[in-house]
C-alpha cells in the first residue's frame, strides 16, 4: 500500500525523529558497542579489523565532506560579512562599532574558554602511553605534527598571515591565510561599488547559500557518523573517553556561563546604560528561542522584536546590527571551537605552545565571523582548525554527539551577544535605549 493509505507512517520511524535525537541515539550506540568490544576482544586482530575497514572508513568519510566545505564557507561568509559592515548606505559609523564590538567581545570570550582549558585541563588524564598509541595510528600525521611545531614560530606566523598563493594556502589548510584573503576581497568588493563587484557579491552569496544547503544535508549524516566514530575511539579507549566529555562539556558550560551572565552584563551596565536585570528581561524570549532552535539566522525575527519593543534600541541600530550579528557576532560558537580544539589537543597528547594557542584565539575570533548562524555551522571550522595543528580529526567524533546540547547553549550566547550589541553601539551612536518595565510575557 501506498504512503497516501497510512498517513501516519511519516511521522513515526527513524526518519520522523529529530536530528539530536538520532545524533544522540548513534553517540550511545557507537559508545556502548565500542566499549562492549574492548571489555570483551581486547586488542583481537578481529576488532581491529573492523575498525580499520568499517567503523573508520565512514567515520573519515563524514570528515571529507566537512573539510570540503571549509574553503568555500569561510570566504563567502567572510566576504559578505566586510561587505555588508562596509556599505556606506549601512550607516558607516555604525558598522565600524559593531565591528569594533564583535572582535572584542570575541576575543573576549574565546580567552575565557582558553583560561578555563589550561586551568582544568579537561582532556588529560589518559595514560601517556595511550596518548602516543593514538597519534602513532599514522606515522605521516606525527610527522606532520613534529614538523607543524617547528615551523610555527613568530615570524613565520606573522609572514603566514599573509598567502603569497591564496589558492595554494586554501589547499594546504593555512586558514588564517584565506581569512586574510578574505577580508581583503570584501574590503575591495565594499570600495569598488560597479556593476561587476555587485554582480560578484551575489556570486559570493549564492556559494554561501549552497554552503549552507551542503552543510544541512552533511549534517544529516551526522548520526551513523557519531556512531562510527564513537565506536572507533572507545573500542581503543574504554570507559576512559566517558570521564574525559563529562569534564570537557563541564569546561564549555562553565566559560559560556562566565561569558552570558558575568561579561555581557558588565559591558550592557558600563558601556550601554542598562541595567542587567532589564537587559536580561527583555532578552528572554529570544534566548529562549535561540536555545530551542540552535539557529541564529531562524531567531534573527525574534532578535528583533526583542532588541526594539523589550529593549528599546531604536529601530535603525536594532536592524543593521542584530542582522549582521546573526552571521558574524558569534561569540559563543568562537569559544566552543577554542575550547574544543585545545580539549581535543589534550585528549591526544598534542602540546600547544602560547604561541599555537594565540594562533588558536586569532582563528576563532576571525572563525567566529564565518561561522554559518545554522545549527553545526561551526563543525567544518574546527575540523580544519585541528588539521592545522596536527591534531587527528576523527576526534571530533567526541563532541558530536553531546553537541546539540553545546549548540543550544552557545546560540543563545550569540543572540545575547547580538542584543548586548545593539544597547552598547544605539548609546555609542548618541541614541537612547529605554528597556520595557513591565515583565515580558
């Protein structure tokens, strides 16, 4: 019989359920299987089988498809990012602040994540002979690793910012490289307003649409992909790796927390006028929203309603700069990715220098502005992130699976954020913000 006869086969089944929901459901499979294996076969050659030829393979396969997405994303969202903040009819003063805005509280955020990192060092705690077991699974990438830590002093770090072959550095991951093309790309796409720079900036923008539309249908995958590679790390690893997430989501709750209620409030108070309590009040419904929906870009209506009838940002302020925050002023998902590159750095034994880590800061800030406002948009940053610093990728299996959670907590910082931002640049402009009184319904 056809799906018209039963009208409620669609809505039951493995397809029917949410995509945290299936995400989940593979991060306890591929944990439970994983581990039953490693208390029952060991080190048998039959398990090592299957993960060299099964669970591996589709678990790398879902990293391919991240990493392919990288160079396209990142330099249209940045692109159309300086362009959008640099269009004189975007009121020049204001997009100046809001920039302004978005690399401090970023940069802000993403040292806090990194502080609390190197303080409770969430990804230690593994034997050392493991740690080196894991990272000696391919000799190229140690050599890699050894040769990255080499190379990476402060002036080839400063010449590297710069890409004498844009093309060349996307190819060999050098993404501050790119970033820098970017920006230099938008600048000169913003100053050159003809009819060809036009017609180039939507080119961009329907790469970043199709970005955005490949990154859906990669995340889709996501649950067999958790599954596959939960089962890779814990048939190696045991209970181990259960201990080290509980502590690496405790670190990311905790710095997302310091950054919500202590630093946002700090700035609306000094720099916007505006008492926490009322800011905090006429925010609600949109972090609400932004928690519910881990999307920037689907809470941006309520961002507005909120910025301009709880908050009382006048309407000018509220729609340039809560619009290009919904895209560009994600502090929170800038810390999640430090916090998590720096975990998974620990979690495999791969020491970062002050140097690698301020590397670290740079990229999230910059990545922070081409991250995509979608749910999982940061996922393809990080992955590329790792690459750089040697740090095997397939430890991204580890956050997929509690990353809805993740997600849903750091969206809400990046729509606060956006409201924080339009009370501090509306008062830096000369306009006056007067929050509602009465409680939000």
């Amino acid at each position: 019989m056809g799906d018209q006869d039963h009208p409620q086969v669609p809505h039951r089944g493995w397809r029917a359920m949410a995509l945290h929901t299936r995400m989940l459901i593979g991060f306890m499979v591929g944990a439970l299987a994983g581990m039953a294996c490693y208390a029952w076969a060991g080190q048998a050659p039959w398990l090592d089988m299957v993960v060299a030829y099964i669970s591996q393979p589709v678990g790398d396969l879902f990293l391919r498809l991240l990493f392919m997405l990288v160079v396209p994303l990142v330099f249209s969202a940045l692109v159309l990012g300086v362009v959008e903040i640099g269009d004189p009819k975007l009121l020049g003063r204001l997009g100046l602040r809001t920039l302004l805005w978005i690399i401090a509280v970023t940069a802000i955020a993403v040292t806090i994540g990194l502080v609390l990192v190197n303080v409770f060092q969430p990804g230690r705690g593994l034997p050392a002979e493991v740690g080196e077991h894991l990272l000696a699974q391919a000799s190229q990438r140690a050599g890699d690793i050894a040769a990255r830590r080499e190379a990476l002093s402060a002036r080839e770090l400063l010449l590297n910012i710069v890409p004498t072959n844009p093309v060349n550095a996307a190819a060999s991951g050098n993404l501050i490289g790119l970033m820098f093309f970017a920006l230099m790309f938008g600048i000169a796409a913003t100053v050159l307003r003809t009819d060809g720079t036009r017609t180039f900036v939507g080119t961009v923008q329907g790469v970043y649409d199709i970005c955005l539309r490949l990154i859906s249908w990669v995340i889709g995958l996501a649950p067999y992909a958790v599954a596959a590679l939960l089962f890779t790390l814990t048939a190696r690893l045991g209970w181990d790796v259960l201990g080290q997430l509980a502590r690496y989501v405790g670190v990311v709750v905790l710095a997302l927390g310091l950054q919500t209620f202590v630093v946002l409030p700090v700035l609306v108070r000094f720099l916007g006028g505006v008492r926490a309590r009322a800011f905090f009040r006429g925010a609600q419904t949109a972090m609400l929203t932004a928690f519910s929906t881990s999307s920037s870009s689907a809470t941006l209506p309520t961002t507005l309603q909120a910025a301009e009838h709880r908050l009382g940002v006048p309407k000018r302020v509220s729609r340039f700069v809560c619009t290009l925050g919904a895209t560009a002023n994600m502090n929170g998902t800038a810390l999640y990715e430090g916090v998590t590159v720096l975990f998974l750095a620990q979690f495999f034994g791969v020491d970062l220098s002050l140097l690698q880590q301020m590397v670290v800061l740079l990229i999230c800030v910059l990545g922070g502005i081409g991250a995509a406002g979608v749910p999982g948009g940061s996922l393809p940053v990080i992955a590329m992130i790792l690459g750089m610093f040697g740090i095997p990728p397939e430890g991204i299996g580890l956050v997929l699976g509690i990353d809805r959670f993740l997600d849903m907590c750091r969206t809400a910082l990046n729509v606060t954020g956006d409201l924080a931002a339009s009370v501090v640049v509306a008062r830096s402009v000369g306009e006056t913000v007067v929050p509602v009184t009465e409680p939000a319904l």
